[in-house]
C-alpha cells in the first residue's frame, strides 16, 4: 500500500514534470514569436504581395487580375525605363571613385599623420549624416543661384557657373561627387579596419628584408584588405540600384525631365503620385532581383577566391 | 595634405551652420561670406512656423519605441535560437536573418497598401514597430553572433540552479548582452532617425509628419527660404551628432560587424 503510493507519487511527478517541459517549451516559443510576427508583417509578406502583384493588373481597393509578364513587358518597352537603366548604369561609373578615395585616405592614416582619430571622426560623422539632410545642403550650394555659383562669380569664374542640378548632363556627374562625398567616411571606417589587420610582423620581416614600398603594399598589403576591398564595392553597387532616393529626393526629384530618375525613385513615383501600383511592383520585383543577382556575384567570388587559397 | 582633403567635408557644415546664423534678407544678398549679424530667427521659425518641433517629439516617439522593441525581440529571439539549435531552428533563423538584404524599397509600397488598408498608417506607434521590424533582422543576426561565442557553462550552470528560460535570459543572458545592445541599439537609431522613405510614405498626414521627412518636404514648399531650411537641418542633425559624439565606437564596431557577413 505505501509501496504503491510511492510509485504513483512518482508517476505523478514525471507526468507533471513532462507537462511542464512541454507547457515550458511552449512558452519558450513567446521568446521567437514577436521577432517572427514583426519581420513577416514587415518584410516577409509585403515583398510576397509585391511579387505576386506584379504579374496582375493592379488596383488597390478593387483587387487584381492576373495578366502574366506584361507589367514588365510594358516597362521594358518604355523610353522612360531604357532612360532609367541607362542612368543607373552611369552611376556605376562612380563605384571605382567612392571605393579609391577612401582607399587612399586610408592608405595616409596608415602611413602615420598626427591624430588620425580626429580626420576618420570627421569622414565618419559626413558618412552617418542622414542622407536626406547632407542632400538638402548640397542642395542648397549646387542650385543655380546658390553657394557654388556665387562664389565662382566673385572669383571671376562666372563662366564656369553652371546649373549643376538641372543641366542634364552634368546632374549625374554632380550625384556621383555627392555620393563620394557621402560614401567617404564609411569607406575609411572599414578600409582602417582592414589595415589594422594587416600582419604587422610579416611587414616588418619584409622590410627587413629589402622589400620596398611597392612590394610589401602589392605582396602583403593589398592581398589582405581585397576581401574588404570587394564587399565594400558590392555595398556600392548594392546602393547604386536600392539607395539613391533620398539624394533624388533632395536634389533633383528625377529631373531634369528623367535625367535623374532611378529605379527606386521612380516605383515610389509610380505608387504614390500616379497610382499605378501594380508597375510599381514588377519594379520592386527588378530591384530585388537585382539586388539578389549583386550579393550573389559578390558572394561567388569570395567562394572562388577561399577556394583557390 | 590630408588636411587639404579634410577641407571639403568641413565647409558643407561651415556653410550650413553660417546660413542657420544668417538673417534671411541678407542670405538673399549674399550667400557666400560669414554672417555680420547673427541672428536666433531661423531656429525659432523653423522650429514653431515650420513644426519642427511637433515632427521632433513625433521622431522621438517613433524611433525610440522602434529602438526599444528591435532590442528585446532580437535578444529573447536570438536566445530562443541558442538554446534551440536544429535544423527548423536554422532554416528559420536563416529566413529571418536573411531579410536584412532586401532594400526597403522592394517592399515599402506593398507595406504601406497592407497598413492603410487596416487604419494603421499616419500613426507613430505603428511606425515605431515598422522600425522596429525593419532592424531587428540585423539585432537577430548580432545578438545571435553574440551569444555563440559566449561559453555553453554559463548557461549550463545556471540551468542547474533551476532557473527556467525567462530567468536566465533576464538575469544571465540580458546582463552578458550589454556591449552588444549598445551597438544594436546606436545601430537601430542611426538608421532609424535617418530614414526618409519609410517616413514620407507611411505618414503622410502633415500634423504627423517626422522629423527628417519634415525637414526634407520644407524645401518642396513653393516660398524657398533657404537659412530656415538651413535652421532645420542643423536641428534635425543634432541628436544624430550627440549620438555620434556618445557612440562612435559603437557605431563604427557595429557597422564593420554588420557589414562583415
């Protein structure tokens, strides 16, 4: 009899103590739930309903019909969007400047200047400033009859005044200085990064052993920071396509005519000023792709790279 | 020389700070020398005529919930994923992890379709948990990182002394967490309080509007008054630049480890 309750009692308490582990393991499930609930309300089911609406005629509050791939069909034939690619591939054209500049002011921090701190704070408070904001200044000296003009005139260079923002063959040029500018202090960020990782014992040996400037930055230097030299340049190219808005935004609202107008400007152009939302979608559908298509270049050849070392 | 090259990234906040300073009729004259007079004028009617500072409190409002919530769900979700390794562990922390490389504008417009079609935009509280959701798959991927390294004993150990989850998450997990909370935390505000495209889309009502957008819609105004505008900027970067001065170290650990993946 008292055997008996003593097995029940154990029983009992496995019973109860397994009750708990799964009550437990479910309420451990709270612990994944909002991170999971937030990110599908946020991301997740958005870019599903923006893919699945750009194969569908579109009007929000009165559904959808599918029409397969003629959103994009329509988009592709478009002078505007020939226009648009033809500006984002003129940006490109930027990326070997905003990867050199900070490579190179790197490169003399490196080499040793008094207070390298205070230079990479001043690069890197420029390089975290909100972009609409440093757009709004730039705005302000590159109008027409801004800073930059003005000053030109006083120094009796008014031939050299231009309308930098609405002649629309040096607007491009113009962001692509503005983004250098912008993209500076990041860039020294993670280039000093890399440099401080550089074997400095390697360095020294090397020295020691005769080898001149050039060898030791082309042998040892240049080998270690290309990882980081690589994946900043994807960044770049990455911001090309997804992070120009707040720069148009701010400085040229896609103009003169389309001369500015990038892709991620234009879908929000499409939605919000024309309404046509189901364009707007088959363009987020490009830009992920090409978003995807970029990390996946970028991520082939490090593959390739750790392979062959 | 490097000096020489510091000069350019000076003179954009030297002339935006001497236009702040200028009267307007004067800028109007002259926007290229040092303001004779300085003058108080633009803060003030950037701050009352322009609303800036109603759009101030409406950031504060909204990146500050946004900041707070990516913190706690990160660190409870990337403790759930230590403690519950596997393969459907993986592959959904994978999914989640992953969505830190779609760009914003993929999925804005979709985003701002579903919201309005509950009620839910022109609201700062909602536009806290879109922050909120929008950085924590970062704060997933750091936090995670963050606690692999961490040695299993510590969490062992305590498992032994009978504390469930919640507790060791709030008195073992969350204490260890501090670093990187901090870099979570500078992270989610600088991009937060710098974002333009999800603040000009999700809230559109004028007596709402936040403060970058705010700022940034002031020189769409038809009347261009460029030392307000000017006024506006300075106040719109002054909490970034507290931020910066408090947690650059943060800032710059943050950046080359959310960078470096």
């Amino acid at each position: 009899m008292h055997q008996l309750t003593e097995n029940t009692r154990v029983a009992r308490r496995t019973a109860f103590s397994g009750l708990r582990r799964v009550t437990s393991a479910a309420s451990e499930l709270f612990m994944v739930l909002p991170v999971t609930v937030l990110i599908a309300f946020v991301v997740l089911i958005p870019v599903g309903s923006a893919i699945w609406h750009s194969f569908t005629e579109w009007t929000p509050g009165y559904g959808s019909t599918w029409i397969g791939l003629d959103n994009y069909r329509e988009i592709f034939a478009s002078d505007q969007f020939q226009q648009l690619l033809s500006n984002q591939f003129i940006l490109l054209l930027g990326v070997p400047l905003w990867v050199g500049f900070p490579l190179a002011v790197s490169f003399l921090l490196y080499e040793g200047v008094p207070l390298p701190g205070a230079f990479r704070a001043i690069f890197f408070f420029a390089g975290t400033s909100p972009p609409a904001l440093i757009g709004l200044l730039f705005s302000f000296m590159l109008a027409t009859n801004g800073t930059l003009n003005e000053t030109l005139r006083r120094l009796g260079l008014g031939a050299l005044a231009n309308g930098w923002l609405t002649n629309e063959n040096l607007v491009k040029p113009v962001i692509i200085l503005v983004l250098a500018w912008a993209t500076m202090g990041m860039g020294v960020v993670l280039f000093s990064a890399a440099l401080t990782a550089v074997d400095g014992e390697l360095l020294e040996s090397a020295e020691l052993d005769g080898a001149g400037w050039w060898q030791r930055m082309r042998h040892i230097i240049l080998p270690s920071i290309r990882p980081t030299v690589e994946l900043w340049t994807v960044l770049l190219v990455i911001m090309v396509f997804t992070g120009i808005f707040p720069w148009i935004f701010t400085l040229t609202g896609g103009g003169p005519g389309y001369a500015s107008t990038t892709l991620d400007w234009d879908l929000y152009v499409n939605a919000l000023t024309y309404g046509n939302f189901d364009f707007a979608a088959a363009e987020s559908v490009l830009l992920l792709a090409i978003a995807a298509f970029i990390m996946g270049v970028g991520w082939m050849s490090a593959k390739y790279r750790e392979s062959r070392a | 020389m490097l000096l020489l090259l510091t000069l350019p990234f000076l003179y954009p906040f030297v002339f935006l700070i001497n236009t702040a300073l200028k009267p307007r009729s004067e800028f109007e004259r002259d926007s290229v020398s040092l303001s004779t007079k300085l003058t108080f004028e633009n803060f003030a009617s950037a701050w009352t005529d322009a609303d800036l500072g109603a759009a101030m409190l409406h950031s504060v409002i909204s990146v500050s919930i946004g900041v707070l919530v990516a913190v706690a769900i990160s660190v409870t979700g990337a403790f759930w994923f230590v403690r519950r390794p596997g393969r459907w562990s993986t592959s959904w922390r994978v999914l989640l992890i992953a969505t830190t490389a779609i760009p914003l504008p993929v999925y804005i417009i979709p985003l701002f379709l579903q919201l309005s079609d509950a009620g839910l935009t022109d609201n700062l509280y909602v536009m806290g948990a879109i922050y909120a959701g929008w950085t924590s798959s970062l704060g997933l991927y750091l936090v995670y990182t963050f606690l692999k390294a961490i040695p299993d004993e510590l969490l062992e150990a305590a498992q032994l002394d009978g504390a469930n989850p919640w507790q060791q998450l709030a008195y073992i997990v969350l204490p260890l967490c501090k670093p990187i909370v901090a870099t979570l935390a500078v992270l989610a505000f600088v991009a937060t309080w710098s974002d333009l495209l999800a603040g000009v889309v999700l809230i559109q009502d004028p007596e709402k509007r936040l403060l970058i957008p705010a700022t940034a819609l002031l020189n769409d105004l038809h009347v261009s008054n460029v030392p307000r505008t000017a006024a506006a900027v300075v106040i719109a970067m002054a909490p970034m630049f507290v931020v910066f001065l408090v947690g650059q170290r943060s800032l710059a650990r943050g950046i080359l480890a959310g960078i470096g993946k």
